[in-house]
C-alpha cells in the first residue's frame, strides 16, 4: 500500500518561501510592499498563499500586499526588499553607467 505524506511547513519555513517568493518575482513588483489592503480597487493576483501567509501582487502598479505577519516579520520582511530593491538599484546604475 503508497502512502503519501504531506508535512506541514513551520512558520519559519513558510516565512523563508515568502522571501523567496518575492525575490524571484522583484522585477515585476519593484514599487512597494503593503501589509493592508488596498482600497482602491486595484487588481491584485495572489502569487502565493499558505496556512500562515498570503503574497498577492498589483501587475499593474508593481506592487505586492502580503498578510498573515506578525509587526517582527513585517519588519525583517521590509529591510529584505529594500536590500533587494537597493541591489538592483546598484546593479542598473553600474550597467547604465
């Protein structure tokens, strides 16, 4: 008889895919990261979602909108994109220059 287990990721796992997830994806959402809802409306994607996180994205304002955080991983998560949005800020002014 198979058996298939599915493990459930702890939240530090699951905070771990979030930085991913948003690493692999900065170049289309480079313009910020919200910890609400937005209320104007704007066409949001869910990129990634799981028992403790949800990372939906606005494509057309470049954007992304992550829930489920605790005020600590919404801190550690801000510096982490805006060291990523700082590196690739570097990395376009030195191939532009």
């Amino acid at each position: 008889m198979n058996c298939l287990v599915v493990m459930q990721m702890s939240r530090k796992e699951s905070f771990a895919k979030v930085k991913e997830v948003i690493k692999e994806n900065i170049k289309d959402y480079d313009c910020g990261l919200f910890f609400t809802r937005n209320i104007a409306g704007d066409s949001m994607e869910t990129i990634y979602e799981d028992d403790y996180f949800c990372v939906d994205g606005c494509y057309s304002w470049c954007y992304y909108e992550v829930f489920g955080l605790t005020p600590n991983e919404q801190k550690m998560l801000t510096n982490y994109y805006n060291e990523l949005i700082d590196n690739a800020e570097i990395k376009r002014h030195l191939k532009d220059g």
